[in-house]
C-alpha cells in the first residue's frame, strides 16, 4: 500500500507509488463506474477496484462552487466504482436551519402549543427538507449525472439541521445511485436490494442510518473478494468531546465479514484514539508539534515518520472519543478488517499500520469549513486490486494539482484566524496556550 500527497513530488521516479489515474473518454455515454455498467460492486477485468471518498463537505443549501469543482474533477480523473461521502455532508448549524437546528441529538424538543405553534413547526420542518434535499441534490448531482453509484454515513454536524439520520437517508435515497438500503427493523444478515441504486444486483447488508455493508466479487461473480463497511461512529458523548458507535452498530461490524463473506475496510467519520499510536509524542518546543485532544491535551505529537507512509501530515490533535469504545478491538482482534478510514480531522492526512489494521486519515474536501489551504483541500482514492485486495493503495487528489487555482481564497484555514469558529463548535487545536495558561492547567489537572 502507497500513499501520495501533492507535496510529494518523487512520483515520476516511482510510476508505482500511486495509482494511475486518466481522464474520462469524451463521448462515451455510458457510466463512468465499471460496477455500474455492470449492475453490481465487482473488480474490472483489469484486477482494480476503485472507491473515492470525499469527507467533510460540511456545507450550506448553496453548496460551495470549488467544493462541486474539485468532485467533479476528482471523478473524471479517477473514473471510481463507488463514491463514499464520510460524514459531515451537511453543515447542520448552519444559518439556514436556524429554525429546526438541534445541538444534540438528547436535547428536549419543545413542544409547540396551540395549533398555529404546530403548524410553524411543521413547516419549518418542511422547509429544512427542502434545504437538505437541495444541498443533496447539488453535491450527488456530478455522480448521478455520471452514473456512479454511492453511499453515505454520518457525523457530529448532519442531525444539528434538525432531521434524525433516518429521515436523512430518506432524502438520499430519492437520488439515483444511493445505496443506502432502508434500515433493518430487526436483523442484519439477510441482503437487501436498493433498485434505485443502479446497482440491480448489488447485495446490501443494512443495520443502523449509516451503518450497512456491500460486497465487492470478483469479475466472474464467483465470490466476494472484500466487504465495505461505512459504519455511524456517532457524533457527541453526553460528558463532553465526541460520541462512539452504537452497541448495535459495534455488534454489526463484528458480524459483518461473515455477512459479507470476505475481510473487510471500514468507513466512518469520527477517528478511533489508536491513530495516536501513528504518533510520536515530542516536547512542546519540538518544530510542527500539535497538542492532543481532551484525554491526550497536555501532551504533543508529531507524525511519526517510522509508522506512517511518507506525505503523512499532522494538523490538529485527533478528534476522536474519550473513551475506548472498544471498536478497534472488534478490527484487529477477530483478524477480518484489514483497513479502517476516517474524516472529521480536516487538516491530518496520514497513513499508517497499528497491529495489522491500516489507519487511514482523510482530510476535507470543502471549501465551506476550516481546513488546509483552499488548493490542499482533496478527495481520496481507494485502489484495491485482485492480487492483493487487502493491502490497498491510496492518493489524495488535491485541488491545486486536479482543479488549479481556486474560485475565491476566502477559504477558512484553520488556527489562522485570532478566535475559534464558535459557530462549528470549532477548537484551535494548534494555537498552545500561552505559559500562564499552561501553568494553571497543570494546576487544574492536579486538582
């Protein structure tokens, strides 16, 4: 497995270390996606099978123009089977949902009183569908019209619009191309067929909003090379910092290499704490140090060169959970996950094996949030081939390299700015405290 960052520029020398990428044929009607002229999840002729993932989009009905440039641009190039949105599609707290805007998915709802009160509720509602269904409609829009098929799972942002993830999938499987089947009710290990898809033949294995499972065969259809998992990963813990997967999505994915007959990647959002182990801690001084986040604040990391892939880049501490959900057991123990990828973390973009299990971190592709520079903003191939199907190689496509200069350099980039973005419920993970503060933390921790 490879990784290549814009940044590396060794490429040439090694024509290997990434896949190759072309451009799509002009005049050719048919789908771009192999498994869609196919009518299911299969690898080519060729022995390659190919998944792009665009995460964090997190954005507003009026979706940012570079962040539809920058998908379009990235699947012409790549010509991908299945497209993989990770979390975050929609920026909930955004302005335009003010009034159905939820913080927490625990938070009270306040009941309406009266029948005018009802009905300014549910016509708020209404109007967010509305608002959703747009926002939907302009980033899946370059898929649909290129015949990709696709799948989504869900992060801290999505419900804050005011829509559970279950009316969410709702809205996207009125798209073509949406694999996202309808929920289990009660179990998980009967397939399910999603005709709308595009896919016609395309087994899926649903559980939770988010949380389902495709096998990919091989060309023949004589068995199930590997399964992709997009697993929930939840948004925020009840105690602070951010949440863990349900117990029933936690009890699916230990299941569902069975279901799927194959080892299998998993694709979530929120990061699990043992990317840290893809970390090497240094003294606060040391040049590129990033404070860790919550359970690891006070100490300091820099990319740890000797477990990672070259390119890797550490931009913020990594946002996961506090507490150990015990998810990466469930991969590394029962010997039948050999990847997992996660967004929520815009600015890191690293590689890296932790016992066994590839740790893969993909940083956004909006342009509407904090981030990296605009022109460092990517989406991220997935190539697996035939030979080797567990060991796949990776590339991020970055918008300065695929698209050029961007339309507008208003872009967000984090820890530039004096304050944190309240509004995304931002933390300045970069800026270190000054050393009064760093003194009375200590203070507070001794308490």
């Amino acid at each position: 497995m490879t990784e290549h960052f814009a940044a590396v520029k060794d490429s040439a020398k090694d024509p290997l270390s990434r896949p190759r990428i072309q451009p799509a044929h002009s005049g050719d009607g048919r789908p771009i996606s192999v498994s869609a002229r196919l009518g299911r999840l299969q690898f080519h002729d060729s022995g390659k099978f190919r998944v792009l993932v665009m995460a964090d989009i997190q954005d507003a009905p009026d979706v940012n123009k570079d962040t539809l440039r920058l998908i379009e641009a990235s699947l012409d190039a790549t010509r991908p089977d299945l497209v993989i949105f990770t979390g975050n599609q929609i920026a909930g707290y955004d302005k335009a949902y003010a009034a159905t805007f939820r913080k927490r998915t625990w938070t009270a709802q306040k009941w309406p009183v009266g029948a005018a009160a009802v009905n300014r509720l549910e016509s708020n509602k209404a109007h967010t569908v509305e608002l959703v269904r747009t926002a939907i409609g302009r980033f899946v829009g370059p898929l649909v019209k290129r015949g990709i098929p696709w799948a989504v799972t869900y992060g801290n942002h999505d419900f804050q619009c005011g829509l559970t993830n279950a009316e969410l999938d709702a809205i996207y499987r009125e798209f073509p191309g949406c694999l996202n089947a309808e929920p289990a009710a009660v179990r998980s290990d009967a397939p399910r067929m999603q005709p709308g898809s595009g896919l016609p033949d395309q087994p899926i294995y649903p559980c939770e909003p988010g949380t389902f499972a495709l096998p990919v065969s091989d060309a023949d259809h004589t068995r199930t090379v590997l399964g992709l998992v997009l697993l929930n990963s939840g948004d925020y813990g009840r105690l602070g910092g951010y949440g863990v997967p349900s117990q029933t999505a936690l009890d699916f994915l230990a299941q569902a290499p069975t279901l799927v007959g194959a080892k299998s990647m998993v694709f979530q959002h929120i990061p699990v704490p043992q990317f840290y182990r893809l970390l090497k801690e240094v003294p606060a001084t040391a040049a590129h140090a990033v404070e860790g986040y919550r359970t690891f604040a006070g100490h300091n990391y820099v990319i740890d060169a000797t477990r990672t892939l070259p390119g890797s880049f550490l931009g913020e501490g990594v946002s996961c959970p506090d507490l150990d959900s015990g998810e990466f057991a469930i991969l590394q123990a029962s010997g039948d996950y050999f990847a997992l990828l996660a967004a929520h973390d815009h600015r890191n973009r690293f590689v890296g094996d932790v016992d066994g299990v590839t740790l893969m971190a993909t940083p956004t592709c909006g342009f509407a949030s904090y981030g990296p520079v605009p022109e460092q903003r990517a989406s991220r191939l997935v190539e697996f081939d035939i030979r080797h199907p567990y060991e796949p190689r990776t590339q991020l496509l970055e918008f300065g390299e695929l698209v050029g200069k961007p339309s507008s350099g208003k872009a967000y980039t984090f820890a530039l700015n004096d304050a944190p973005d309240a509004a995304n419920e931002g933390t300045n993970l970069l800026r270190r405290p000054n050393l009064i503060a760093q003194i009375l933390r200590r203070m507070h921790l001794k308490k």
